[in-house]
C-alpha cells in the first residue's frame, strides 16, 4: 500500500517583475510504508519546495498530494499543520534545532503539537542517537554532528509514517556523514516510518538502492509572463 | 505544557527586555495604585478625623483655617475670642462639651496648646477611645507649668516625664524667641493615631499668661472645640454665629469643611491620575514595542515552530501569553513599588500632620488596577502576535545571514 502519492503537483511562484515562474511540476510519485527511497538533483532544482509541498508547509497551486490516505492538498491551512505534527517527520540540511532549548526540549517540541510530550519515549530516543549524557545540553554545546543527531531524534519524536530529510548530511564531513546517514535509516526502520531523503551527493544517494532522479521526474514549465 | 514552555523560554531568551518591560509596568501599576489609594485614604481619613468634636467656635474668619488650626494644628489660629463667648457656648443647652484651645508657642517646631482636664477627661477622640498618658506619667495640673506630650513628639524629640524645657514664641521655631518661663514634661500622651500626637499640651493658662504675650489678651483663647447633644443645635448655632452674629466663626460640621477643602484641590488629584495614567500607557506601550521589535529575530524560530505542526493560532497564543506574563510580572513588581510609595507618603503624612494612613489596608483599586493592566498588556501582545500570525514558515526554516 501507498504511503504517499502524488499526482500532477505543480508550484509556481512569483517573480519580481511580475511574471511567475514554475518551480515544482510533478506528473506522479508514490512512496510505499516503510520504503526508503533517495531522490537526487542539483542544488536550485526545486527538491526543498517538493517537500515542503508534501509536508504542506507550501501549498500547492494543482495536483493531489496523498499521505496515509488523506489528502493534504484538499485540507485548511490548520488541518495541513495536524496532518504534519501527527504523520511527518522533517530533518533540515540546517538542523533547525532551537536554540533556547535543550536537546530534551526541542525533541519533546517534535511530539507537543502531534501526540503530545511523551519524556519517557524523547528520553530514548535521545538515547538511542548516542546522546544520552546530554539530554540538558543546549544545540550551541554540541558538535555538528551531536546536532544532527538530535535533528533525528526530534524528526521521529511524534512516531511519524514519513520522514523527509532535506540533504540531512550536507553541513556534515566525511565521517559524520556516513555516520549520520546510517542512524537516520537504522531510526527509521526501527520506528516503522518510510524516509524519503533528497540529496545531490552522490555518496549519499550510493547507499539507496532506488535512487530517483529528481530532474528528470520534475518538468518545470518554465517561466510565463 | 507546550506553551508555558515556549512562553518561558522566550521570556528567558529575551531576559533583559522583559526584566525592563515589566520594570516599567511596575512603575505605572504601583503609581497608579499609589495615587488611587493615597487620594482616597486621605481624603476619608482627614473628612473623619474630628478628634471627637463636631464644631470649632473661633474669630470671624475661614472655616477651613479654623477646623485646620483647632483640630488639625496646622494652620495659624485666625484671632483670639474672649472667655466670655467659651462660656455662653459651654453654657447653651444643646452643647454637650466644649473645650477651650490657646495657640501662639512652639517647643523646636512642635505647637504648645494649651487647654483644660476636659479634652482629656470627657473627650472621646474615638468612639470609648479618650486620650491616656503612658504608665508612669500623669496629666499636667492647671495653673502649673507642666507639660504632656504627644506620641510622636515624644518619640521625636525624646522627650521623657521629668524633662525640663523652655517653650519658643509662635507656631515657627526660632530660636531667638525662647521664652524664660520652665516647662516639665509629666507625662506622653500614649499614640492616638491623630494630630494629637504631634503638639505639646500644656494647661490653658500657660500659653495666656506665658511672657511676652499681650496682659490685655490673657483671658482671651484660639478656639473653642464643640462637642453638640444633638445634630439639630448645629443648625441653630450655624445661624446664631455665623448668620445673626458677624463677630465670630462656627465651622460645623467639620468633616464637610474638610471635604471641601479636597474639592478644591481636586484637580491636583486629576493631574496625578493622568499622570499614572499616561505612565501606564508607555508602560503598555513598551511591551508592545519591545515583542514588536523581537518578532524579526524570532521569526526563524516561530518557522521551525510551525515546520513542527505548530498552528498559527497556537504562536500567536504564545506571543499575547507573554505580553500577559511579562505584564503579570510588572504586576507583581508593581506591588512593591507601590509599598514602597504608599509607605513613604504615609510616613510624610504622618510626621506632617500626625494622621496615620493604612498603605497596606486592602482596596478595590488592588484588584482592579491589576486586572486591567493585565488585560491591557495582553491586549498589547496582539499587534506583535499578528506579525507572528502571518510569519511565512517556508521563507524562515533557512538561517539568515
């Protein structure tokens, strides 16, 4: 069964001189329960407004966008939002970690607006990405790659269906990368969420055996005056 | 505990705003409730305060000049009336008790009234309440040069019974008008909580008869306090004195004289009042201001918030919560600032007139005034919430540079 699926998903937006441009023009794709799939192209190719359509963060100006069976592109602005604090989970290029809060808190955060605090479960999860001794540490206290760990941890913090990382490893080196990468697919499957991961690193997308390329998938129409 | 936690976190984030925003509301609270409180108490205290008398018979001349003089030791006396006017009003037969009062001395700024037994002995300045001298002092004998000091002279100037002291002529101390005449102190006056705590009583005949005041005017006195048997017999005397008669003043009743002297400088109240309240304005003003100019750095933050499954409506409940919690703090500061007024002010007023104010009595004005500003401050918090409101999540989940 489809976890997600999309169908004639087009964006567009508006340029400075008035005409509008199409960024997102996808004919169809469907993402399975529990598939990891790895979607790759270029920097500027419209992966990060994909997802934020599909998290509906954005909405989308046509087309359907399908996830458990519900259509986000069908629902009200505060629905979109219940949608995605109970089914998704996002894990940022830039973490997005808050910075005013400790690694308990911003997981803990991930699940407030969804299933509600839950400490025992942030606590093991925080514990599960390594972190346990630092569970009242502040982000500005953790390494890069400490922060992307809890990035994951809060990404499943709300036992999402779907996570969707944004080149979750393109602030992290070499190591860390590979590390990282490994944790977010392990964290995945151990939670029963699918993971779709965009990515224009090629070490990256080597890891997915079904590599989608994005380019080739998105036929923006160009731009219209 | 989604919000508490934001709200408190923000509040922490943006420590040094907060802590002057509500030092502001502090302010403005605990001046408003200052000016409400002080205005009302003083206005009820000095309207009541009588020492147990209802009318002051004196020279011709303002009533409010003779309720100041004769029952508040403000003021200068008018004029003198002869002994003969004290005792057709002690002798009409609706006047319960009057008592003699002569003024025109000071011991180091304190007023020497002179007066007999029976302000001390028949009076009541408060309902069963009579004037009582401190356990091992006595009242002063008429005739003698001997004194009884107020309360608060007593603790002011240290003066104990045994004391020996010269008075000084007229109501201002200058120390070139000593008189030679030797007063001793025989007893303090135990506190009444009124004007009566701030004079030096002597008997009546001392301040007649003291050197250096007029021979021909040793029988004459200031004023005459009138206690009367029944409300009608002011009426009578109100126009025997003061409508047949053109000599001499009868000012009754006095807690109407004192409200009319708060009428006049009731405009003076109207100024403060606007004063608190154009203060409160800033105040709320400034929390507006402060979250407004906050919102910019913030709107990364209230970007991830929302990218997390926050709705718009949950970030803009967060941001007028902490308008209403740094408003709440100010609140709560505001009761200190309004302590630390209120008492100053009642100690002024105290030591200037010896009417005690209750600063920490409760009033409406307590629940209200906070209640108000806190809604005013909540209020405040909806401008910067709508920009908050309105944030763009998919422009904001970038850091900017």
């Amino acid at each position: 069964m489809n976890l997600l699926e999309i169908q004639s998903l087009t964006k567009s937006f508006e340029k400075p001189d008035g005409g509008s441009q199409t960024v997102v023009n996808v004919a169809g794709f469907v993402l399975a329960e529990r598939e990891q799939a790895a979607l790759s192209g270029e920097s500027g190719c419209g992966k990060t407004t994909f997802l934020h359509l599909i998290a509906g963060i954005l909405k989308a100006d046509s087309g359907r966008i399908l996830i458990a069976g519900k259509e986000m592109t069908a629902l009200p602005e505060p629905q979109r939002d219940r949608l995605r604090a109970t089914t998704l989970g996002y894990i940022f290029q830039t973490f997005n970690l808050l910075q005013g809060y400790t690694c308990l808190e911003n997981v803990l955060l991930g699940m407030s607006f969804g299933p509600g605090a839950d400490h025992a479960f942030a606590r093991s999860l925080l514990e599960r990405v390594g972190l346990r001794h630092h569970l009242d540490h502040y982000p500005r206290q953790l390494s890069t790659g400490q922060q992307q760990r809890v990035s994951v941890a809060r990404a499943l913090a709300n036992r999402p269906r779907l996570v969707l990382a944004d080149e979750p490893t393109g602030n992290l080196d070499h190591k860390n990368s590979r590390e990282s990468l490994a944790l977010i697919r392990e964290a995945c499957k151990e939670n029963g969420a699918a993971l779709l991961l965009v990515s224009h690193d090629r070490e990256v997308l080597g890891q997915f055996e079904g590599v989608r390329d994005f380019h080739q998938m998105n036929q923006p129409a160009g731009d219209r005056a | 505990m989604t919000l508490p936690l934001i709200i408190r976190k923000s509040l922490r984030q943006h420590a040094l705003s907060t802590v002057l925003t509500a030092l502001s509301i502090a302010l403005a609270v605990g001046l408003w409730m200052s000016v409400w409180i002080i205005k009302n108490q003083s206005q009820q205290t000095f309207t009541s305060v009588n020492a147990g008398f209802d009318a002051v018979l004196g020279a011709r001349g303002s009533k409010l000049q003779l309720v100041l003089n004769a029952i508040f030791h403000l003021e200068a006396s008018p004029g003198n009336l002869p002994w003969s006017d004290f005792l057709d009003i002690q002798k009409h037969p609706h006047v319960a008790l009057a008592v003699p009062l002569a003024v025109g001395d000071n011991y180091r700024g304190y007023r020497l009234v002179g007066t007999t037994l029976d302000l001390f002995q028949r009076a009541e300045y408060a309902e069963d309440r009579k004037f009582a001298v401190e356990k091992g002092g006595r009242l002063f004998m008429p005739g003698y040069r001997e004194a009884v000091v107020g309360s608060f002279v007593a603790q002011s100037l240290k003066l104990k019974p045994g004391e020996k002291f010269h008075p000084f002529h007229g109501l201002i101390f200058d120390e070139k008008q000593q008189h030679a005449e030797t007063y001793v102190v025989t007893g303090v006056l135990e506190p009444s909580n009124t004007p009566a705590d701030r004079v030096i009583w002597i008997p009546l005949e001392g301040i007649q008869n003291m050197s250096g005041h007029n021979p021909d005017a040793a029988t004459d006195v200031s004023a005459v306090l009138v206690k009367l048997s029944s409300p009608v017999a002011g009426f009578q005397l109100d126009i025997l004195y003061n409508k047949q008669g053109n000599r001499l003043t009868f000012a009754w009743p006095t807690g109407k004289i004192m409200s009319e002297l708060f009428d006049k400088i009731g405009w003076f109240d109207r100024v403060l009042a606007l004063v608190a309240y154009l203060v409160a304005f800033v105040a709320v003003m400034s929390v507006l201001v402060s979250l407004y100019n906050s919102m910019n750095e913030r709107r990364r933050e209230i970007a991830i918030l929302r990218a997390l499954g926050a709705r718009r409506l949950t970030v803009f409940g967060a941001i007028v919560l902490e308008a209403a919690a740094i408003t709440a703090l100010g609140v709560l500061g505001g009761f200190v600032v309004y302590g630390a007024i209120a008492t100053g002010v009642a100690g002024v007023i105290r030591a200037q007139t010896g009417v005690v104010l209750e600063p920490l009595a409760f009033s409406s004005v307590m629940l209200w005034a906070p209640g108000m500003m806190l809604a005013l401050g909540a209020l405040a918090g909806i401008v910067p919430a709508i920009k908050a409101y309105r944030t763009s999540v998919a422009d904001h989940l970038v850091p900017s540079s």
